[in-house]
C-alpha cells in the first residue's frame, strides 16, 4: 500500500496535466499506475477501465479505481480529490474573471493545436495495450466485433461492456 | 456577478448537480447536454450564452462535464456554490466505483469473474481505438496536426516516452505556434 501522501501527491501532478478530456488518463494512468509503482497488472487496469464505463460519471472516475487499488477506500478519496482539485480550482478562478479574461485566443488556439498529439496518446495507449495483453484469435475477433459495435452503431456502451462480459463467459 | 437576487440554497446545488453525476452515463458531451438541460432550461439558473462560455474555459483543464458544473454552481453562489457542485456532481459515481472498486479486488479471483473480464478486455481496447479514430478525424485538420499526432503515438509505442513528458512538449510547441501566428496576423487591441 502506498502512502496518502503519495498518492495525493501522484494524482494532483495528473490533474494539473489533463487535458484534452477524459480520455488522457489512460496513456498517463497506465504509464504511471501500471509500469512505474505496478499498483495494478495491466488486465487489471482494463478491468478498471470497464468499470469506469458501467458507472454513471467522468471517464475520470478511473482515478478512484487505481486510487483505491493503491490505498483502499481512503486512497480512492484521495486520489479522486487531488485529480479534480486543479480543474475545480482553475474553473473558480475563470468563474470570478471571466468578465476580464480576453486573452482567449491564444488559450484556445494552443489547446487546439496540442488536441492531435492527444489523439496520438490515446491510438498509442491502444496499440501498447493490445500488444501487451491480447492472446488469442478470440480474444482478437471479440476486439474487431466491439469496434464495429461502438463504431457504427448506437448501442450504449455499457451494454456492449456487459455483453462482452457474458460473452466471455460463456465461452471461457 | 455571482449575487442573484433571490440565492439558491446550497443544499439545492448539491442535490440537482448528485442527480446529475447520477444519471449522467456515458461521460462527455452527454453529460454536458443533460446540465444544459436542467439548469438552462428547467431551472433558468444560468443563460444559455454563459454557460457556453463555461463549456470553453471547461476544454482547459479536467474533465469539462465537471467544470461546466464547478462554473455553473460558481455563477449562483460564488466559489461555495462551485464546490458544492462539483462535490454534489463527483459524489455518486464516487460512491460507485469505489463500492464495485471494493467487490472487484475481493473477489476477482473468482473464475466466473475472469472468465466474464476476459471477455471484456480485447473490447475495452476496442473502445479506446474507436476514440482515437473519432477524436482524430474531429481534431486533426491540417499536415502538422497529422505530424503531431504521428510523433506523439512513435515517441510513446517506440521510445516508451512518458505521456507526460509528450503533453508538455506538444503544448509547449503549440503555444509557441500560436503566439507566433498572433504576432503575424496582428492582434485586435482590446
């Protein structure tokens, strides 16, 4: 079990580089929760990231899961209070200006301009992910039916999640 | 600006913002569309032009259906109302995940249970490579967007750089890029 200070410590860094939306957590969870500390295997992570899909909510609660991993019920606290404090402290000061803030356009602009390496990020969490914990045809055929499922149709993913779920039963 | 002429109670916010993190599946722009909703058109707490402005500050930092609700409870009671928001909003699915976090680690050791997972897993990541399609073909426009994205996946599938590490340097150069663009194209005095 790590310290709560570290934990605090660990997550607050996280929330003041989370941009680009929920999605970045999972290159920057995995590099730091699974290769650095190894508080979690990497199957445990996707689980993790399952979890986060069936429950209302962020994609962000992905924080409390590898919080609580790290430190139980407090850890998870911990963990979902640092990751929010700095976009919950940024939005207050933006709140109290907002009147005052015309400098926007550069904002906007850079935040633009950085969304692609984002995109990056994330194909680049898919590829190391697959790589690391596929096996199987099976496993590559439910892969490819999930794409299609969330890619062209509108089924709500916590079904698809939960299909899956009894798919893998059943033939497991 | 904050001061409306008759305040809602806090314990208002908190309830509207723990119903919304409740029923609020599926994360991003739905969520967003269901405070709009609620607090635009049912409860007329915020008009529809500040909460868009909320929508934009909200891409800065976090996940931004949490911060159009730390801005939306900021603009009705100041920096209580937004902490109490954001706090009502984080509130239930925090109390989920950790309740499944729990179940999860006590019992995943259960052959039912990995079965189930293993069946999870490959479609989870196929998930995560539908985002990067979705997210790239809305994001990415021009060349250099193509080049950064295409450098960011390298430096992290074959230099294992940390995420981190890429972000700061992506943003660093983008804010460069646009500071550079403002100088060129002449900036509207304010």
């Amino acid at each position: 079990m790590a310290s709560l200070l570290t934990i605090a410590w660990i997550y607050f860094r996280i929330g003041l580089i989370f941009v680009g939306g929920g999605y970045v957590l999972i290159p920057l969870l995995n590099h730091i929760m699974v290769e650095q500390y190894k508080w979690l295997t990497l199957r445990q992570f996707l689980d993790g990231l399952a979890l986060s899909q069936l429950t209302p909510g962020p994609l962000a609660m992905l924080a409390t899961f590898t919080g609580f991993r790290a430190g139980g019920f407090l850890g998870g606290l911990i963990a979902t209070v640092f990751i929010f404090t700095p976009c919950v402290v940024l939005m207050l000061v933006i709140g109290r200006n907002y009147h005052r803030l015309k400098n926007i356009d550069i904002i906007k602009n850079t935040l633009d301009g950085l969304l692609p390496a984002v995109v990056g990020l994330v194909a680049a969490a898919a590829w190391n992910l697959g790589v690391s914990s596929l096996s199987g045809y099976k496993e590559i055929i439910i892969l490819a039916v999930g794409f299609a499922l969330f890619k062209w149709t509108k089924i709500a993913p916590m079904f698809v999640i939960l299909g899956a779920g009894i798919v893998g039963l059943l033939i497991n | 600006m904050s001061t409306t002429t008759n305040k809602v109670r806090l314990t208002e916010i908190f309830l509207t913002f723990a119903k919304i993190g409740l029923t609020g599946f599926g994360g991003g722009m739905a969520i967003v569309a269901l405070v709009e909703r609620i607090c635009v058109r049912e409860k007329n707490w915020i008009t529809s032009e500040e909460f868009l402005h909320g929508l934009a500050f909200g891409q800065i930092l976090g996940p931004f259906s949490l911060n159009v609700c730390t801005f939306t409870g900021h603009h009705l009671r100041g920096i209580r109302g937004g902490i109490t928001a954001a706090v009502g909003f984080i509130c239930p699915s925090f109390l989920l995940v950790s309740l499944l976090s729990w179940i999860y680690f006590t019992y995943h050791k259960l052959p039912q249970l990995q079965a189930a997972l293993k069946g999870t897993n490959p479609v989870i990541i196929g998930l995560i490579v539908v985002v990067a399609f979705d997210m790239g073909r809305k994001q990415i426009k021009n060349p250099t967007g193509i080049i950064m994205a295409l450098a960011a996946f390298a430096a992290s599938v074959f230099l294992n750089l940390n995420a981190a590490w890429i972000l700061l340097g992506a943003a660093l150069w983008s804010l460069c890029r646009s500071y550079y663009h403002r100088r060129l194209v002449g900036w509207p005095p304010c």
